[in-house]
C-alpha cells in the first residue's frame, strides 16, 4: 500500500521551517501532499495562487511531493485523497500540546489516519509565518527565514 501523506497549512507565507518538515516527510513517505488551507475568516497577506506558486517551486526538487489547495476540513481531503498519515511539524513545547489534540480530533473524525510530528532543528524552530509577516510589514528583510523561491514574492 503506498505511504501518502498530507501536510496541511496556510503557508502565508512558507517558511524554511516548512519546506524542512516536508523534505523530512519526502524522505519516510511514497507521496507528500501539501494541502494549502483557505480559512475564510483569516486575512491573508499572500494570495492562494501564489502561495501555491512558492511552494510548488519550493518542493519541487524533492520530486514525490506536490501542492494542492484544501476545501473544507483537512481529515475530509485526506479521505478523499486517500491520505494515511497527516505530517505536521512542531517547533516547541507549545506546537506540542496543539499538535497532539489535532491528532486525537483527526483519528476521531478518521480511524484509519495516524498523524506524523516532525519537529523542527534548531536553525528552524524559531521561525513561523507570523514572524515573516511581522518583519516585512516593519518594512525589515526577511529573506533569511525562507526558501529561495520566496524571496521575489517579499522583495
């Protein structure tokens, strides 16, 4: 049976921290799916199309991972992919305590579903989304906190 896993976030916008838990993922599963999520009370500084764009180009080279967009609850799109292993990535002890009630609330809606926690290194784990946000809104350079194919989306 082929090992398919789902990674789902915002990615608003993606991070090294990310594009490391999704390498680590490519590296224990057959296929990895990044699942982009559209929450519609969230405000985004990135578009969904190019939030794909980024991380399409981000994970590319790993060549068992692809990008698609998430409608509605992650568990449903891992049934309907025929995901088993939802990847998630923890940077800290307060990761930790969230990650573990998704996993109890996945395998609840999903029985056939265990979740993967990758945690980050320690290059990464101070990194978050937020933290990209906060700096290029405070007009700073955060081209050091993301992949390479992010950076002409910051600039």
């Amino acid at each position: 049976m082929k090992r398919i896993g789902l990674y789902a976030g915002s990615f608003d916008p993606p991070t090294k921290g990310h594009v490391e838990i999704i390498a680590s993922a490519s590296k224990l599963l057959d296929e990895v799916i990044v699942g982009i999520g559209v929450n519609p009370e969230k405000k985004y500084q990135f578009s969904l199309k190019d939030r794909i764009s980024m991380l399409s180009s981000s994970v590319e080279s790993f060549g068992n991972a692809k990008v698609r967009e998430i409608k509605g609850l992650t568990v449903n799109c891992a049934k309907e992919w025929g995901v088993s292993f939802l990847v998630r990535g923890m940077r800290n002890t307060k990761d930790a305590e969230r990650e573990i009630e998704l996993a109890i609330a996945n395998a609840a809606l999903h029985q056939k579903i265990q979740t993967i926690i990758i945690p980050a290194n320690m290059k990464t784990a101070s990194i978050s989304s937020s933290l990209v946000r906060e700096v290029l809104n405070h007009g700073g350079d955060a081209s050091e906190f993301v992949p390479p194919s992010v950076i002409p989306y910051i600039q």
